[in-house]
C-alpha cells in the first residue's frame, strides 16, 4: 500500500512549458522538468489556505516562489498575467500583481496528511497560497496539474466576457463570481477550460425548469463532501450563484 507521499510521485515524471514572448517579440515555449523548477531554490511551506479549501490538515508542500521565476522572462507585449493551461483541460489564470501581492508559490510536490485522500487532479505543478497571506477566497488561487505557464494580457483575455456584460451592474457581479469561480472548468465566449461541460449546450437560463436544474446540479457536484474535493460551494454562496445565472442569461440573449 502506496503512502500519500508515494502516491505524488507524478510529477517527478513530467514536463511542462512556458510560453512567452523572446526578445524579438515573438512567441515562443521552453520546456521546464521538475528539476530545472527546483534549480530557482526550493523550500517547505504549509498553507491554511489549501487546507481550508480541501479540508484536510497539516499539508506540506515543496515549492518555488513564482515571483522568482517570472523575473527569468522578459515581458514584451506588456504581459500582465499567466494562463495556466492544465492536463485535465482545466485553464485558470493570475495576475502576475496577484503573484507578487500574495507572494504565490508552485508546488513541485505535494505532500498530504496520512488519512488524507488525494484526488486524481491533485497534481504539481500546483498554486500555493503560503501561510501570512491573505487573497479572497477564491477557486481561483487552487489551480492544480498546470502543464503550461502562458504569458497573457489580461484585459484581452477577458474581452469577450466584458463586453456582453456592459455596463449592467448585476451583470458584471455575475461575471465577476464566474470567471474567479467557474471559467476554469466550464469555457464560455472561446475563454476558459474543457473539463466541465458548456452550460449555455446544457441549460436554457431563460427557462425557471433548467435555472431550478443547474442550481440543483451545481449543489449535486460542488458540495463539502463530493467525491472528487471539487467543494466550489464553499466559494460561491446562494447570492453569489443567482448572480451568476443572471450574467449566463445574458450571455445568453447576446447570441
């Protein structure tokens, strides 16, 4: 029987990319191993903040300060962002302002309690908020199982979402929870990841019947308790979720 450490191992298995752009502005990918990750300096942290998104305790992590690495890349095309493409088709994304305010880390490896089960996305290269610091709580400071780091404008990035929500009020909270929350796994407007389904292919926000349907599917697969630790409940309340829906309708009726 495998002890939760063993069961990491993965990540001394893969590599990984960072896309930016060269000093002729174009660009282009290297490729990162585990061990050119660890060259930059590795140290053993904790977090309360991991532990209270997945609750576990007592997690430890070895990581690298993203800081640290950001300073190896020129930022040619007034960068101010990373998209963090994953192996399971999750894609999260950070300001690099986020990265220096909370003084982010990436974990090369990742080292559970012992009566703590790891969930199969629960991979290196992962986002570490290190104990002392204070970001909302949000899933979007929980990216696991990066296997790209990608130099983005984040505005652009985003432009697709902004605009349908305009200037509405109600709609630009809706898209605020969503795109710090939901995007990661559920793409929208060509933005976002593949790992969860489309939910403008899945429902009608226009209908009270579907509304009803992706609340009570959004309870069934986000709760505390959920097989997978994918508790995205703890992070968007009721409010918070209706708020959603709105910004989905509009999306919606913009088509």
């Amino acid at each position: 029987c495998c002890s939760g450490i063993e069961k990491i191992a993965v990540g001394d298995q893969r590599v990984f990319q960072i896309t930016h752009a060269d000093f002729t502005g174009q660009m282009s990918s290297e490729i990162w191993t585990t061990r050119r990750f660890e060259s930059i300096g590795l140290q053993e942290i904790t977090s309360n903040y991991f532990d209270r998104a997945m609750h576990t305790n007592d997690s430890k992590f070895s990581t690298i300060s993203f800081s640290r690495l950001l300073e190896k890349f020129l930022l040619k095309r007034e960068e101010d962002a990373v998209l963090l493409n994953c192996f399971d088709d999750y894609q999260g994304i950070l300001s690099l302002s986020d990265i220096l305010q909370y003084d982010l880390q990436l974990a090369i490896k990742i080292k559970l309690s012992f009566l703590s089960k790891k969930p199969e996305w629960l991979n290196p290269l992962l986002i570490i908020v290190p104990d002392g610091k204070y970001p909302p709580f949000q899933e979007r400071f929980m990216t696991a199982n990066i296997r790209e780091i990608k130099f983005v404008q984040i505005r652009d990035y985003y432009a697709p979402l902004q605009i349908i929500a305009g200037s509405s009020g109600v709609a630009e909270e809706g898209l605020a929870v969503f795109k710090n929350n939901c995007l990661f796994c559920h793409s929208l407007k060509g933005r976002g990841g593949n790992k969860g389904v489309r939910l403008l292919e899945m429902y009608d926000f226009s209908s009270n019947a579907d509304r009803k349907e992706f609340l009570m599917g959004f309870k069934k697969f986000h709760h505390k308790n959920n097989p997978d630790k994918q508790d995205v409940e703890q992070f968007v309340t009721p409010e918070k979720l209706k708020r959603v829906v709105g910004y989905l309708l509009q999306v919606q009726n913009s088509k």
